[in-house]
C-alpha cells in the first residue's frame, strides 16, 4: 500500500500535499492537546520556515538544470512575459533569485518580527501578516525562477503569469497593513491607577490619597488592543466640579499593539497655593466617549 501511495504522489504531488494537510488539520482538530499547540507563533515560524524550504527548492532547481542551461539566460521580462533582458551563464545569475529571496527573508525577519517582538505589546495580527507577506514575496520568487528556467531551456511559458499568484497575495497583505488600521477596533481601557510617578512607563506609588507635600498627582492607565488612531481625554476635575486641567493624548495611525499606555499629571507641591483639597475626579474618554471616573482625594 504504502509503495502504491508512494507512485500517486510522483505522479500528483499536489493531490497527495492537499490530502496531507487535510489529515493533519482533522487530527489536530481531533485532539485538544495538538489544539493548543497550534498558536498564531505556530503558524508564524511554519510559514517563515516554508519560505525557506521554496528557497532551498529554487538552489536545488538552479544546481540540476546548470549544465543544461543556455550560455545566455534571461533576467528580466516584460509585462507581458517575453525576456527584454539577458546575462551570461554563471552561478550567480542562474541563483539570482534565490539569493534575492534570502535577503528579503532576512531583512523581512529582522524588520517585521525579530524588532517588533521585542516590544511584548505587538499585536499577534502584525507578526502574522508579515510572516504571510515574506511567504508571498519567497513564493512569486520561486514561480518566477521556475518560469525563468523553463524559458532559458526553450519551453512556452509566460513568466508574467507564472508570477501572478504570489505577486496578489502580496499585494493582499499589503493592502490589510494600510487599511486594517483605519477600521475601527474594540479598543478598551484595561486598567486604570492613580500614583505619584511614572517611571520606564510604569506607576510608582500607587495610592488614592495625596497631599499638597506630593510632587505630582498622576492617572495611569493602559489601553487593550490599540489598532489605529485612537483619543484618549484625560479631565481633571477639582472638587467643585470645575474642569482644572485637560490633556489630549492620541495612538499612532500605524499602531498594532495588545495594550498600550497613558498618563497624564497635575502639579502638586509646585502648585500649591492653587490647589484645592478635598474630592477630585479624573474622567477618562476614549474616542469621545466617557469610560471611566476615577476620584481621589488632596489633603
């Protein structure tokens, strides 16, 4: 059975990775441990790990078609998949491609996932669309290189064409990065504290009760799931129900981030003489909406 099974898939490669990935989702669908296992990081690092199985393919491509090769190959065409441009036989123009797509690859990684990871606060969207992207770019690269090779050795093939499917996926995930932003996301206030500092963008001494001997009175509060722009209002308001200070604060068009902090501050000891003690509110508004009043008190 097994030699049987081994022929179709020489002869229908596809059919038999179609059939593959089938019982595997079903098994991982099947078992809840395998369930768990299969996390957005998962499939983040099986995609980047595709991306350079495709480019090992296109090496492999390159070393056994070599001898076979033309003197001269084509290197570019035009829109309509006839080569414009040739080069003389070597290693590096027949690997052309597959060394670009290790550069994309790497500097991709390095942009869009080894530097965003370092800020825990990068959204699982973000990571994901650029492991889907590099994918993309890796895998027009290998049609490309395929459609070139069969060209060199004078088959009927259109290049342009060959390299349409991944060219649209990029162009997919590209247009999700530029537009995803701008739709409106459930962005919440996840956590709200009163204290008397911020240091490396967290609260120090958090407390609900302040005197005039404190150096400030500082809101703090942390943002869940940013994706675009978004406008929080902090209001200070002093114990006779009069607006006392307003600060404006804004995420940034291009965020993707799990949470995201603020604050904001009113002088104390520095203001003294202008500060009244008694009950004071800190309104929160996100988006124009008022989503939190926060009281504390000065004595």
């Amino acid at each position: 059975m097994s030699l049987s099974m081994s022929a179709t898939c020489r002869r229908q490669p596809k059919r038999c990775l179609a059939t593959a990935l089938q019982n595997y989702s079903l098994l991982i669908i099947a078992n809840p441990k395998l369930s768990k296992l299969v996390t957005p990081q998962y499939i983040i690092v099986i995609l980047y790990i595709i991306s350079f199985l495709y480019i090992y393919r296109m090496f492999q491509m390159s070393g056994a078609l070599y001898d076979k090769l033309p003197d001269r190959i084509p290197i570019h065409f035009n829109i309509r998949g006839a080569a414009d441009g040739w080069a003389r036989k070597n290693r590096l123009s027949v690997n052309l491609l597959p060394l670009l797509g290790i550069i994309i690859s790497i500097a991709f990684f390095i942009v869009f996932w080894f530097l965003p990871r370092q800020d825990e606060t990068v959204t699982d969207e973000f990571l994901a669309l650029s492991a889907l992207g590099t994918f993309f770019i890796v895998y027009m690269l290998y049609r490309l290189h395929s459609a070139m090779l069969k060209y060199a050795l004078g088959e009927k093939v259109n290049v342009t064409l060959a390299a349409l499917p991944g060219f649209a996926g990029m162009l997919a995930c590209w247009a999700v990065f530029l537009l995803l932003p701008l739709a409106p996301s459930n962005s919440a206030v996840k956590h709200i504290t009163l204290c008397e500092n911020v240091r490396d963008g967290r609260p120090i001494n958090e407390k609900d009760v302040f005197t005039t001997d404190d150096d400030y009175a500082v809101v703090f509060l942390t943002l869940g799931n940013v994706r675009g722009r978004h406008e929080v209002i902090m209001r200070w308001i002093d114990p006779d129900r009069r607006l006392y200070y307003e600060n404006r604060q804004s995420s940034r068009l291009g965020d993707w981030k799990k949470s995201k902090n603020f604050w904001s501050w009113i002088y104390l000891k520095k203001k003294r003489k202008h500060i009244k003690h008694g009950v004071w509110a800190v309104e929160i508004f996100l988006d124009g909406r008022l989503r939190r009043t926060v009281p504390f008190k000065i004595q």
